[in-house]
C-alpha cells in the first residue's frame, strides 16, 4: 500500500516535476482549466519563448510563461472580492476608447490578474465580484446555480405591475425568453427586481421593450452576498461563509488540537 502524500510532498514534487500547463494558467486567473485547455490549443500561451499548443506540457516556477503577449505568475492564495463598482468603469482587461476599468480599482490592492463573476455593463453600477479561482467564477456565472441577483432600478415613467408580472411568466423578445423571478415596488418609478439567470443586458432589453426608460439600474445583492454600506469605487474580501453561500459548500471550520 502506497503512503499518502503530505502536503509538503506535493509542493516538492510541484517544484520537480512541474504542473500542467492548464493548472498554471488557472492559478494565474485567466480561467478555469478547462477553459484554458483551448487557450493553449490556439496557440495563445508561450514558454520560454516558444508557442504551446500541447495540453500535456509541465511547467515549473522558473519557466517563463506567457500569454496573448504578457508574462504570467501564478497566484497561489486565492482570493474573492466584492466591489462595488461605479457608474462609467467597464468589465474588461483591455479598452480601445481607454475608458476606466474595473481591475484599476483593486490593483493597487491585489497585483495578481482577476476576472469578475459576470459582468455590469458601463452605465450600470454596484456590487460586482471578483477573483482569481476560475472554478469558483464558474460555477457562479453558470445558469443552472440559480443564484439570485437583485437590483435597484429607477424609471423615468411609472411602470405598471401588470407588466412586471408579464415578466415573471416570461418574456420572449428576437427569440430569447426573459424571466424575472420578482419584484418589490418601492414607489412607481422605483423597483427591486430579483433576477437568477441574468442574461446579458436583460433589464435593459426588456424595459427598452416595453419603451420605458432607465434612469439608473444598481445591483445590491449577489445569493447571500450585498452591498451593504461599501462605497462606489470600494472593495472588501468575501468571508467564508459567504464564498461558500455562493458554492454550496460548508465553510472550513478551524480546528484546534488540544494538547495532551
């Protein structure tokens, strides 16, 4: 029977023999390892100054890895922000109209690379997570979580109930079904509404249906996680419960050995 391998093992190990190549980009937060199995399949990873296309090339920590033209560290800790994200900034690396963009916020903070958890677009503002566990981003922007995203959001004119409630037996607009799951009015002009699937621009898309307009639209809530008093442009880590909220996991629980 072989012995089990200690965590000290394997790092040992890790350091002789390398990792794969899609684990390396994985905990450099470009993506989950499968979604980087294609990455390294077009020819978008260097090593050593060489392209890459084989999914079963090893690396170590002193091969020089790049990818799409910029040299990568991988990030060992991982890491889970929540930010709350202004008006004006987008969800993206990189912008040809060099408008602001979201990792500027936190990269004086954290100078290891991130990718949000689904995205607000650039004139939608609020809670927005962030983090470098491709798994973890994964499987909370993946539909069939059905975790639920809340959002404030003001129109110009009243809107009547009898539409909202239309939405919650679903929409279809060009083809795509849209669903809200519900709502609270505040006031005619102002609404919370709890989404699960979120597709892209949906709010936006189905009150430009209706050919109401949109005032403001802000996101205060994310499953268990929200905004609470964070100020625009402010971030703070997740706790464990609230990772584990979004996962279904039970959090780690710290164990503490008594001494004979």
């Amino acid at each position: 029977m072989r012995p089990k391998k200690t965590g000290s093992d394997s790092m040992a190990e890790e350091k002789e023999k390398g990792i794969r190549l899609q684990l390396f980009l994985a905990r450099a937060g470009v993506g989950s390892r499968r979604s980087c199995e294609p990455l390294i399949q077009s020819g978008r990873v260097a090593v050593n100054g060489k392209v890459v296309t084989e999914l079963g090339t090893r690396v170590t920590e002193d091969d020089l890895v790049v990818f799409d033209g910029k040299e990568l560290r991988p990030v060992r800790r991982k890491v889970y922000f929540a930010l709350h994200k202004p008006v004006g900034y987008i969800c993206a690396h990189t912008d040809d109209e060099n408008r602001p963009i979201v990792y500027d916020l936190i990269r004086p903070y954290f100078s290891g690379r991130l990718f949000s958890v689904g995205r607000l677009d650039f004139q939608t503002s609020g809670l927005l997570l962030l983090t470098n566990d491709g798994e973890f981003a994964k499987t909370v922007a993946h539909p069939s979580s059905r975790i639920e995203k809340e959002y404030v959001v003001e129109t110009k004119k009243p809107i009547s109930e009898d539409r909202l409630k239309e939405w919650i037996a679903g929409i279809r607009i060009a083809g795509e079904k849209y669903v809200l799951k519900r709502y609270y009015l505040k006031t005619s002009r102002r609404i919370h509404l709890v989404l699960e699937e979120g597709k892209n621009r949906e709010i936006r898309t189905v009150f430009a249906f209706w050919r109401h307009s949109v005032k403001r639209i802000h996101r205060v809530r994310i499953g268990a996680v929200v905004m609470k008093d964070l100020p625009p442009a402010a971030h703070r880590e997740l706790t464990p419960t609230e990772i584990a909220s979004l996962t279904r996991k039970k959090p780690r629980k710290l164990i503490i050995r008594k001494k004979k």
